[in-house]
C-alpha cells in the first residue's frame, strides 16, 4: 500500500464531514484501513448505537510506556458560515490550508497517523500510539470510555501528548468544566391572579441571581498559586441563554436555560457544582410546596477534567525537548488532556494551529504551523529510535 504523506492524509480526513451531530465510521474506516495496511495494530470503541467509534493505534513493540498521540475526529458544523471554498477540500491560499477541521484539529491528527506509520516502518525501540475519539466537541465525552478499552486492548502508555491547537507551545494546565441544563417547571395562571400560579421564569431568576452571587464570592477571594496563572485566575459561572413562557400576561409554565462551569486546576469543581445542585434542590423543594406540578430538574450534560501542571511530568519534559521550549503556558478552554491525567497518564496539550481559528468560517491552519509539526513527529521518532 502506498504510503501517504502528511499532507495527503489531511485531505482524505478533511473530506469527511464529520460533524457531532453525524456518523464518523466512513473516516474511521478509511483509517484504520490505511493503518492496518501499513502493518500498525488497531482497535475500535463503539459508542452505545455504534453509529460512532473511537480508534486506538499500536505501532512498535508491544510493551508498556508508549507515547500516545490523542486528538479527536469530529468537528463543528459548517451550517450558516460563509465561506470562501468548500470547507470540506482543503483548498491551500496564500500560505494557510484552509477546510473544516484543518486546526481543530485533523492537521494534528494527520501528521500523528503520518508517524504512526513511520514508526511501524522504521521500526521503533518504544511504541507509540494513536487514540482518536468522537464526540470532544459535545462535551469530551467520548474520551473517557476511549481511554477506559485501552487499557484493556493495548499496553499502557505513560505520556499523552494532546494535539489541540497550541502554536506549537507546551500546554500544561488548563481549565476543567461542567454544565447543568436547567428546567423550572412552573403553573400557569392569568397574570392577574399571580399568587395562585407560578411563573418558571420568575423562579428561575432565582438561580440565576445565585449564579451571579457565587460569581462576586468567587471573585473577591485571593486566587491560588495555579489559578494566578490564568486569565481569567478564577472560576467562572455562566449562562448563555434563556428560554420560557407563552405571553405577558401568563405566569411562565416552563423556564430553560445552561449553567456552565469553567474551574481552575487548584480550585474544588465539586464544591461549586455541588452548591448549585443544592441551591436547585431548595427551589424545588420550595416550589412543589406551593405547587406539586412545580419544581426543578438539572441534567449534567458535560464533565470535563482540568489538567492539572504536574511535578517533573513526563510529557512535559519529552514536548519541551521536541519543541525546544523551555516554556510552559495554561489556557482557559477545555480539552482531553485532564481526562488522560485522570486515567494515570503525564499529559501536555502541543499542537499546530491557533485556537482562534477554531470553528471560524473560513477556517485554517498556516503551512508553516504544519511543517513546525511534522518536525516535531520527525523529532518524537528519532526519540523514539
């Protein structure tokens, strides 16, 4: 089978649309049938309808302490963006690769199946492996489960590079999250008679106003030693958007909206969730004592670990000598990296590609953050050598 070059494989990635909401087994076949042709082992998760998997590569001896490339297939929707080529070819203009899915982060993803291969055909003292997973942009959600049939199919790794787009710069901590949708169920009456029903709006405004108190709580404490390094140095709660009621003068029936969370390393995620759900739990409490149809349901719809800098890491260590950084950063928004840390890996997040660029119309990844990350890869295999 022809070897493919970086390049070529970012074509064939890019030209499946491989959006959340869409299957992405036509590019998880095309995959793991060039990998396997190239000699490199491969496994699959399904998720629960099988309409997706994740895929887990093996190049190299088979033993413990492999390096594991980590990136995910699926990217966001195109629908309502103008742009200028087909997002799904990679059209190449005035020095950038432009297509869906070039920075976030299928570049990444081509030049790690790129070096898989090579490793499989150099021949390599310490393996190195592939975990691709599906669903990141709905939350990380696909990771864990990943990570979990890993452990079962292939020797454990030790460090996890995770190539979200960075500009080539080691990333070594960044923020964890959580998000609650909230539905106020309330009784409609006419709003004349205000006392005898209850409006889910008016309710909801309750939470709401916790939201914004927890916030002036969070905020006038003295930030800790890792959450002083981020920008913003505190966590944060927010909400996005609202919905509910069916006229003026109607008490709101239904009230929705999303409370996320977004908490630094060293700060306790649990403790502020956990505050919330109680605060919930009171409003509901006191809501179906005024009305029994009334009252409050939260549903968790993403969990996702902060990674946390860690004490001589591996990763870190082995990314810094690859990119010649001495330098070390933390960013604000999420990523797959804590997930791994979780599961006992040393975890970094190095990538090509600005994350600006990420879910833009017109997106695109420089050629130059493409070769600085196949130089990388060429570095990584001598390492690996």
């Amino acid at each position: 089978m022809t070897v493919l070059t970086p390049r070529q494989i970012l074509d064939h990635l890019v030209s499946f649309p491989t959006v959340s909401r869409c299957s992405n087994l036509a590019l998880v076949d095309w995959l793991e049938g060039y990998l396997t042709g190239q000699g490199v082992k491969c496994f699959r998760h399904w998720n629960e309808d099988r309409q997706k998997a994740a895929l887990i590569g093996h190049a190299g001896p088979w033993v413990e302490g492999a390096v594991v490339l980590s990136g995910h297939s699926d990217v966001v929707p195109v629908d309502g963006q103008a742009w200028a080529s087909d997002p799904w070819v990679v059209e190449e203009r005035e020095g950038r690769l432009y297509g869906r899915g070039t920075c976030d982060m299928k570049g990444y993803v081509a030049l790690s199946v790129w070096a898989l291969v090579e490793a499989q055909r150099r021949g390599v003292a310490r393996p190195l492996q592939l975990a691709l997973s599906y669903d990141e942009e709905l939350g990380c959600t696909g990771a864990p489960p990943m990570i979990e049939t890993m452990q079962g199919v292939v020797p454990k790794g030790s460090a996890a590079l995770i190539g979200e787009p960075s500009r080539m710069k080691v990333i070594t901590g960044h923020k964890g999250g959580t998000g609650y949708a909230v539905h106020v169920k309330g009784y409609e009456v006419h709003s004349s008679l205000l006392p005898e029903g209850v409006s889910a709006i008016m309710e909801g405004a309750r939470l709401i106003q916790w939201v914004n108190d927890h916030n002036d709580e969070i905020q006038s404490r003295t930030p800790g030693a890792i959450g002083a390094r981020f920008h913003p140095p505190f966590t944060t709660l927010h909400i996005g958007r609202i919905q509910g009621g069916t006229a003026d003068n109607i008490t709101a029936g239904d009230c929705r909206f999303a409370v996320e969370m977004r908490c630094v390393p060293d700060d306790d995620i649990e403790a502020h969730a956990g505050a919330f759900r109680a605060a919930a739990e009171a409003l509901d409490k006191a809501l179906k004592a005024k009305r029994p149809e009334a009252g409050v349901h939260l549903d968790k719809f993403f969990d996702v670990s902060a990674l946390r800098p860690e004490v001589e890491g591996e990763a870190e260590a082995l990314a810094c000598a690859l990119t010649g950084e001495n330098a070390t950063g933390v960013v604000s928004y999420g990523t797959e990296a804590g997930q791994f840390q979780d599961a006992g890996y040393s975890a970094v997040v190095c990538g090509p590609g600005d994350i600006a660029q990420a879910h833009q119309p017109d997106e695109y990844l420089e050629v130059s953050e493409f070769q600085a990350g196949q130089r990388f890869m060429e570095r990584l295999l001598e390492r690996l050598a």
